[in-house]
C-alpha cells in the first residue's frame, strides 16, 4: 500500500475542490453573489472546516485505518451500506466530471469530436493512472501539474494585471445577503469534494492541518481566480457566460507569439481534472475492495471506469442540465459532505477490549 | 449508430476483461467485476437505445427544482 506524503495529500485535496470548481458553477455564483464573490468563499472555507475536522477525529481513532475499513470493522453491515452510500457518492462525482470535461471540450475547442470520444480518452487517461500502482502513480502526478496549476494562478494575475478595472467592484459595500448565500449553496458543493482525502488515507492518520491547507489552497486559488475574473469581465458579463473563467485566460496576450496563452493553461487544468476523475476513481475501486475482502482492487478499475463512462451520459439528459443542477444537486452532496461525516463523528468509535 | 455504440462498449469490456484474465483468484470476485461490467452495459444500452427516456439527475432537478427558492436563476443571470 503506498503511503501518501503529507504535500502529495494536500495536493490531492486541493486539486480535489478547485479543478470543477472553475466551470460553469462560476457564472451562477457571480449572478447570486454580485461582485462579493469572496465572501462566498470565506463562508464555504469556514463551513468545510467542520466536516474535516470531524472526519480527521474519526480517522485518529482507527489509525493505520482508511475510513472504509474502519466502517466494516465496527460495524459490518452498517459500515457496509455505508460505503456503498459513498461509493455512489464518488461514482456521482466522478461522471459529473467526465460529462463536463467532455462538454466543455465539446463546446470550447473541439467541436467536431463527439463528447463521447473525448469522454472515452479522459477515462482511459484516468485508468492509466489508477491501473498500474494505485494511488501513488495519480499522487505523483498530482505533485507536478497541482503544482504548475497553482503556480499558473499568480501568473494569471500578473498577465492580467493592466486590464483590471477596480470599478468592477463596486459598490463595495453594498451586500446582498441572500445572493451571498444563494452563491455559499452552489458553491460549498464542489468544494466540498474535498472530503474525499479523508478517505484516502490509509496508513497513519488524515490530520486536520493537512485538510485546513488543501482547503485553503482551493480556496485561496479560487477566491484569486474568480475575482480577477470580476475585475476584468465584470459581473453582468461574467453572469452570462457559460464558462467564465475560461473567457478571462482567453484575453491574456502576453507576446505576439504566445497569443493563444488558453491552450498551455488548458492542457494542465486538463491534466489536473484527469488526476481528480483517477481520486473518484480509486475510492470507487477501494470501497468495493473493503465491500468484499480480498476483492483485488486494481481489478476492479475497468469495470468500474466503464461504469462511470455510461453514468456521464445516463446521468444527464444535455449540457444545459449539467449547469442548471449545480442549483439542486447540492442538496444530495451535502447529505455525504456534512450528514454522514457528523453521522460517523458521533457513531463510529474502537470496539472497547474486553478486560481480563 | 445503436449497433455501433453497442459493439464499441462490448469491445471495451472485452478488453478489460482480457487485460484482467488469468490474475483472479476467487470465482466470486471475478462474478463480481462482471456484475459491475453487466450494470455498465445495461446503463450504455439504455442510453444509446431510449435517448430521450429517463435521465435520473435531469429529472431528479426538475422535482427538486420547485422546492427551491432561486431556482428560476440560471445561467444567463437576471435580465
């Protein structure tokens, strides 16, 4: 079993929360929260606060555990309708990605491949990943294009930096409680994927530090992100377009030559989104390992890719679905990101030893 | 176009099943993998064969979407 360093998870967790989090759920968060997109992302950073704290309390009391392990041995049936509650949780994930990978790809630069195809590539880039060592080839990954990714961002900044209109921004004081909270709902929901890393870790314990820095490091890059956007879009323009974020790194001219700045940036977010369907992935594998012991999980990544291929499609009738569910499909995820992890702190202790 | 999404999706079972062959060790677990593969398969089936039938997350929004204060918003913001 590979043991994860402590950069490789914080890594994980934070390409966990942003790599989706820049899609199309931008736009519907700059029409609810105006131009105090930031304060959307202060509460959700609070918010997921709890949940990791109360899955890393869990993960200390069954250390040298994964979480699904911990489940099966305190309570075998339980635990294990538990865990397929979850691995439905990352199976949902994981086609929600592929579908709106392949959408974007579809809608934004190849638009005479079918979605299918440029679904079918991801999934078998993601395979490649899990198949052949498990997490620790995806870790490894994510160490060099998590790591270009969050250095893009403040090269972000830096290119768009002349375009910026502070007017964008006002007026600054002028909140809308409601909206924020309407942008809060969306958006907690993506990030809150995070929870996944919890999971994850199968020597040793989750720590919470090591959550609160994924988080912050989602956070941080996406609060920079979504308000450079506001500054160089602004909020009406931003509001209407499908994928907003994507439109901001299209206007970066940095030289005559390097016009096309979108497509370098686009191969890493790419890179980066393969990483996080490979995470959904290998939790769906480890789950079924722990549903049934002995159960070969690098066996298991095939049926379960092919499975998720034919749920991306299944799931959503069109991709105008897969932008108006941003709206209610929080309501099921908050049931995995907050309900079952307070479920687990509260129900799931060590068998006590029998003394004598 | 149904023959052909349908044999390209038997196509890819096929090879997972291959590249897995020889390493199971408990019949069940292999029945296992196959079960996920036939659920797989059913899944794609019903998609390529029924395209405008039921998609549950779609119709999933469409009955929560009523409960929901903001849910005439969409994309394009407000006029």
């Amino acid at each position: 079993m590979t043991k994860l360093t402590r950069r490789q998870l914080v890594l994980i967790g934070a390409l966990f929360s942003l790599t989706d989090a820049t899609m199309s759920v931008q736009a519907q968060m700059a029409a609810f929260a105006r131009q105090h997109l930031w304060l959307v992302y202060v509460i959700a950073f609070l918010a997921l606060l709890v949940p990791l704290w109360m899955l890393s309390r869990v993960s200390a009391r069954f250390p040298g555990r994964d979480l699904f392990q911990a489940l099966v041995e305190r309570s075998p049936f339980t635990g294990r309708v538990l865990i397929f509650l979850y691995i439905l949780y990352f199976l949902w994930i994981a086609a929600r990605d592929v579908r709106l990978t392949g959408d974007f790809f579809n809608i934004a630069l190849l638009k005479r491949t079918p979605v299918g195809v440029i679904a079918a590539i991801n999934i078998l880039a993601a395979v490649s990943l899990v198949r052949p060592a498990g997490i620790g080839v995806l870790a490894r990954s994510s160490e060099i294009y998590g790591t270009v990714l969050f250095l893009i961002i403040p090269l972000v900044f830096i290119a768009l930096f002349k375009d910026m209109d502070v007017s964008y921004l006002m007026p600054l004081f002028e909140i809308d409680p409601v909206g924020v909270l309407h942008g809060v709902w969306v958006m907690t929901a993506y990030m809150g994927d995070i929870i996944g890393i919890a999971f994850l870790v199968s020597e040793g314990v989750f720590r919470f530090r090591d959550g609160v820095l994924a988080l912050g490091l989602a956070t941080s890059g996406l609060l920079v992100i979504s308000m450079l956007s506001v500054l160089t879009l602004s909020v009406p323009v931003m509001s209407a377009m499908t994928f907003p974020l994507y439109e901001m790194v299209r206007q970066i001219r940095i030289t005559d030559f390097l016009d096309r700045f979108e497509l370098p940036v686009l191969a890493v977010w790419a890179t980066a989104i393969i990483c996080k369907i490979g995470y959904s992935l290998y939790l769906i594998c480890l789950g079924c390992k722990r549903l049934m012991p002995g159960l070969p999980g690098q066996r298991m990544v095939f049926p379960a890719a092919l499975l998720i291929f034919a749920c991306s499609f299944w799931f959503f009738e069109n991709a105008v679905d897969m932008i108006n569910m941003n709206l209610t499909m929080p309501l099921a995820e908050y049931l995995f990101q907050f309900v079952l992890p307070a479920v687990l702190f509260l129900t799931l202790w060590p068998k006590r030893e029998s003394r004598g | 176009m149904i023959a052909r999404d349908l044999a390209l999706f038997l196509l890819a079972i096929a090879a997972g099943l291959a590249a897995d062959w020889r390493r199971w060790r408990k019949r069940s677990h292999f029945w296992f993998a196959c079960a996920v593969y036939a659920v797989a398969f059913a899944i794609w089936a019903y998609h390529v064969k029924a395209h405008a039938a039921f998609h549950p997350v779609s119709e999933l929004h469409r009955l929560l979407d009523v409960w929901l204060p903001f849910g005439d918003h969409n994309i394009l913001g407000e006029d």
